[in-house]
C-alpha cells in the first residue's frame, strides 16, 4: 500500500515546470492525492508528482507544460505527466526568469527556466512578457514567408536562423535585426 507523500500547501503557486508524458500505467497503485475542480488528478510521490489533465500550459498562477511521448494527435485530450520535484522553479512576471529554446528541424520554439540545469548561460534572459513576445516573433519567421521579399538571399531557412539567433542571443528588436541585416 502507497504511504502518502503529501507537498507543503502552496508549494505549487507561481512555479514553472516541465512535466514529461508518461504511460497511465504509471499510476498504477498509486493513490489520488488530489482532484481539481478543472477535472486534473494529481499523484504525489517522494520522487515527485504525477498529473493527469487534459490541459497544460498556463494554470491559474503557474506555468506548466507537458513534453509528449509522440508528436501524433490521440483521441484523448487527457494525458499524464510527471515531474521531478526539484523541476519546479520559481516564476513571476517581472524578473528575468526565461530564456528561449529553438528547434530549426521542426521549425519550433518555447521557452525554459532559468534554473534548467541545460541552461548555457548564452540566451539572453527575458520576463514574461518579453518572452511571450519573442515567441510570437520567432514562430512568424517560421510561418510566413511575405517578411523575406525585402532581402536578397539564397537560402531562406539560412535567412531565418540568422534573424532568430539574433532574437534568442541579443536584446535587439526584431526591427533591429531585419535593418541591420
């Protein structure tokens, strides 16, 4: 039988983690700690906690993604998660707390703590907000092709990495970068 394994009230509020799907066999014989009134059960243990939920991303005051096991649509919206304890980080609005992470392969980009232990101390450090922007930025380079009709170039994926190393390894604008390009 499972001894309860209970985390300090509020140890969730204002955190960032990274939770990495795992199959629902996971959880089995382990007991639910807890149910959220938005339909997510949590599974706590001592080496971290279990969640199944239908939605991630941002959640009330915090800040939690799930990492899938395969790129392909299921027919559940519900999946489960866990995370390390020591994988949840402090988050606010207003310190420079993130920094972006950007796969040129599949064309995708999000954005990690500060605290990740892969953390090359390069990426410019951003708040909330400018990391949210930055993103927004980064996946229209990607998307859209109708910016690169003003540059003469040979290689537009080349074009791109140019301007998007830019925006994760400097605090340029984005108008920066295209003028100085």
């Amino acid at each position: 039988m499972q001894k309860n394994f209970k985390p300090a009230p509020n140890a969730f509020k204002h955190t960032f983690c990274v939770f990495q799907e795992v199959p629902i066999s996971a959880t089995e014989g382990l007991k639910v700690q807890y149910q959220s009134k938005a339909g997510s059960t949590y599974y706590y243990t001592p080496l971290g906690m279990y969640r199944w939920s239908n939605h991630w991303g941002r959640l009330a005051n915090s800040k939690w993604r799930l990492v899938a096991l395969e790129q392909q649509p299921t027919t559940t919206k519900f999946k489960l998660g866990f995370a390390a304890w020591d994988g949840f980080y402090p988050d606010n609005n207003t310190d420079l707390l993130y920094y972006l992470e950007v796969d040129y392969t599949r064309k995708t980009v999000n954005y990690q703590h500060k605290n990740n232990p892969l953390y090359d101390k390069r990426a410019v450090l951003r708040n909330s907000l400018d990391t949210t922007k930055k993103i927004k930025q980064i996946r229209n380079l990607f998307a859209l092709t109708s910016w690169a009709k003003y540059y003469e170039f040979e290689d537009l994926d080349l074009l791109r990495k140019r301007i998007i190393d830019q925006l994760v390894y400097t605090n340029a604008s984005l108008e920066e970068i295209k003028k100085s390009i």
